[in-house]
C-alpha cells in the first residue's frame, strides 16, 4: 500500500501501522518517523501552532516524493499522513511509515521521505508564542538534510 | 486567465488569497513576476528581486522560465516549513 493523507483530525499512530503491513507477510520491516510539535522554537516557548497548505499541489507533491522513493529503493509500503489546522505541544504533525523486506531499505527511505517532505512540500507554520503570532523560518538544516540525497 | 494564488506569509503582506489576471502578453513566469512587481508598493517589496519565494505552476514547482498558457494556476510561496 502506497498512500498520503493531509487532514485536520488526529492520526490513531498503532492503527495506520497495522494497516501498512496488513495483507502482506513479506513485510520484515517496517520504520516509522513521527514528528511532534515542540512547546519551543527559536528560544520562545510556543503554545500553539496553525498549518496551512496548498490543498491542490501537497497531495501531489508528497505522491511525487513517494515515487522518487520507490525508484530507488525496494518498498513494499509507504503510508505518510500530515495534519494541517489547529494544533497544541506534543500533537502529532506527520507521519512516514515505510515498510520492505529488509530494514536497511526502510531506515534509509523512511529518512529520505521526511527530508524531501520538509523541503518540497507546501505546508506552512504558523506560532503563537507570549509576543503574538509569526510564521516559522524555512531552517537552512533542512535544506542540507535533503541535499544529501541528490545524485 | 492566469489564476494567481498566494499563500501564508505572502498572502499576508500581499492581502489576498488570489487573484484571475489576464493571461494577454503573460509567456512566462518571468513576465507575469514583472506585471505583479509594476504595482509597486507591497508587491515590489514582497515579490522583489533580494526576497526569497518559490513558485508552482499547475501544482509543480517552477521557474522565472517557466512558459504560461492561458487558463493555469501560478502560486508563489515562502518557502515550505511542514513536517
């Protein structure tokens, strides 16, 4: 199963994992990344954050980041899901499940998937912190974090 | 038309979530850039050339090179913070 999801409700973490392997008994990994929003960023705390998309491009772009996935490496699942709206401290953003055979596949597709996510696709942050609203800067790290993979 | 769509920080300072514009003399990314910029004010200001946006043209990443035809969707954008 190959799927990607952008929602405004919660994901149940357990239940999209069961589904990625259900079916499948040649599955003998399977990694998964879960990124939380902190409670602090740049020195500030942060109480709440927004995220907002490009509702007609993000599907598509995550479908493209996934394919680039399965071309270079042998998946037998991908499962991505990102929350958008309203969230709180420790709310769950993202998800990237990736299961294969082996796990070296599933490490390395699992880390390439959410370091091509976080620089291609169109998603937002906004925080609020105790000065007010301000939209969160695009980190230099993460540029480098997806350089990695070119070739 | 050419719809044109803004989005977060953009649409902030810009104060609209879109626009249609008129697709006459519009062959490129470039071009339609160039129409935005004559506005002047914000637009000069939060399109100009020392600011950093990405755009997409029918949902795919683009460049100022980027040839337009009647009828797509061009959105410029910071650039992306998810995950």
């Amino acid at each position: 199963m190959f799927s990607v999801s952008v929602q405004p409700e919660p994901f149940d973490i357990a239940a999209e994992q069961a589904r990625l392997c259900a079916g499948n008994p040649g599955v003998g990994a399977l990694v998964s990344f879960v990124g939380l929003m902190r409670d602090h960023n740049d020195g500030q705390a942060v109480t709440r954050m927004r995220l907002e998309h490009y509702p007609a491009m993000t599907e598509k772009a995550l479908g493209a980041i996934v394919q680039e996935a399965r071309a270079r490496w042998d998946l037998l699942g991908v499962r991505i899901v990102h929350r958008v709206g309203e969230l709180k401290p420790g709310d769950p953003i993202v998800m990237v499940a990736v299961t294969s055979s082996h796990r070296g596949e599933a490490f390395r597709a699992c880390e390439f998937l959410i370091d091509y996510l976080k620089t291609r696709a169109p998603f937002w942050k906004k925080e609020t912190t105790a000065q007010g609203e301000r939209w969160v800067d695009a980190r230099e790290t993460d540029a480098a974090a997806q350089a990695r993979w070119r070739r | 038309m050419i719809q044109v769509l803004y989005f977060a920080r953009l649409r902030e300072a810009l104060g609209r979530a879109g626009e249609p514009i008129d697709a006459a003399g519009l062959t490129e990314v470039a071009s339609l850039l160039a129409k935005l910029r004559e506005r002047g004010g914000v637009w000069e200001e939060a399109l100009g050339e020392g600011q950093t946006f990405l755009v997409a043209v029918n949902q795919e990443i683009a460049t100022p090179e980027t040839t337009l035809r009647d009828g797509d969707e061009v959105a410029f954008f910071p650039p992306v913070t998810g995950g």
